[in-house]
C-alpha cells in the first residue's frame, strides 16, 4: 500500500500520532494518536490547501510516499461524512479496535479520492517506510 504526506520539515513526519493529542480531527477526538496520510499525492496537496492560510505559507513542506504491507479497513457506506459527530465516534472505534492499521475513507475536500486513517498504535505500524521525498512549494496559480 502507498501513503502520502505532505508535512513541514520542522516537525518531522509526526509517525508516532502526537498530533493527534494535542487537536481533534475528522476522525479522531482529542488525545488519540493517530496520523492522516492520503491514498494520492494530489490529495495530500489539496487537503493541505484547505487547511493553510495562503498568507503564511511554510517554506519548509516535505511530500513524503511511503509504503507498507498493512491491513486496511474501508469505510463503505458511511453517510455522516459531514457530521463530526459521527466521523469522530467511527474513527475512534477504528482506532480503539486495532482490527486494522488504516481505515480508508472519502476525502471531504474530494470525495472521489480517499485519506487513510492510521493507527500508529496498531502492531503493523512499525512496516510503515518512507520510500521516496521531496521539498514542495505550492504553485501560485493555486493560491
């Protein structure tokens, strides 16, 4: 399986979850470890784009493919992606379970396109390797 991440250099690729202690995601709460990675690399980007502030943008983004031979569970049929209620109560069930590494889920950004949930707590998390990087700058004509 490939995972991408776009990430600022400074912080490292933040493997271990930590990001996850400190603020509430889609698919998490508040304090539960977990790492959002995309199924594309356009996807990382546009996620990103979503969340920056075009004003202060940092110079120091990495675009990250890694891979690994992990389990994955889909989301299928899932109908309260806009409901942060409900996403965060699915992900953290997923998280709690540890019945898989990553749990796939549509993009809200673009549905058509999937970010993977991971669960650095899983025991297959350690098979997780960066295999290729790069420096990223967002084209202008984006911004």
């Amino acid at each position: 399986m490939l995972l991408w991440r776009l990430y600022r250099q400074a912080h490292g690729p933040g493997l271990d979850g930590a990001g996850g202690l400190h603020a509430a995601g889609r698919w998490h709460e508040l304090g539960s470890p977990v790492v959002y990675f995309g199924a594309s690399a356009a996807i990382v980007v546009l996620e990103k784009l979503a969340r920056i502030n075009p004003d202060a943008l940092p110079t120091d983004l990495i675009l990250t493919r890694f891979e690994a031979d992990i389990s994955v569970e889909e989301l299928t049929d899932f109908d309260g992606l806009h409901d942060l209620t409900q996403t965060r109560a699915r992900g953290e069930q997923f998280l709690k379970a540890k019945d898989a590494c990553v749990l796939r889920v549509p993009s809200i950004v673009l549905p058509e396109e999937h970010n993977l949930v991971f669960n650095p707590l899983h025991p297959d998390a350690s098979k997780l390797q960066p295999v290729d990087h790069r420096s990223f700058t967002f084209d202008g004509r984006l911004l």
